[in-house]
C-alpha cells in the first residue's frame, strides 16, 4: 500500500516525494531525479529518470525506454520495475557520491 500511495503522489506533486525507503538507502537516493540505466535479470536494460523507490527497491522510471542489443530503442513511457527483478541500477550522468557513514 505504501509503494501505491508513493505512486500516486509522485505522479500528482512532483516535487513531494524522493523514497519511501526512509532514507536506508543514500546513495540511490542520489539517483532520484536523474537519468538511471537499470539492468534486469535475462539481460533486459532499461533507461529513464528515476522518479521513486522504495525499500523492495521496486523503481518508478520515467520517459524509460528498453534499449535492445541491436541498437533499437523501444519508448516506454512511465514504467513500474518490480525490484526483484533488478540486477543493476547505474547512473548515467555524474553524480557526486560522498563517503556514507552508518
């Protein structure tokens, strides 16, 4: 229910929601906001601006496309990736990463 509710107000306040992981998890939280390469198992890849996460690391990618292994790319739009699914998680613009203290 948390992740259906995260959903909902990622897509109608753009600007009121990071995660809904309770900030476990700093350096993915980095990524939100920025454009992300997600590899999912078989192989799949996955490009789009990572919009949410949560703590299952289920993603809420917007403007995704697949990027398929003879070079085509297939729009996707707004996708949810069930985080069991993903293998990776990669950014694709340079982000600055701090060392994290526990």
């Amino acid at each position: 229910m948390v992740l259906k509710e995260a959903l909902y107000r990622s897509l109608t306040e753009p600007d009121a929601l990071k995660s809904v992981s309770g900030g476990s998890m700093p350096l993915l939280e980095k990524l939100v906001g920025k454009q992300v390469l997600v590899v999912l198992k078989g192989g799949v890849r996955i490009r789009g601006q990572l919009r949410c996460f949560d703590i299952h690391i289920n993603l809420l990618l917007e403007q995704a496309e697949r990027l398929h292994k003879d070079g085509s790319v297939e729009t996707l739009g707004t996708i949810l990736i069930r985080g069991d699914n993903v293998v990776a998680i990669s950014p694709i613009e340079a982000i600055e990463i701090e060392e994290v203290s526990e």
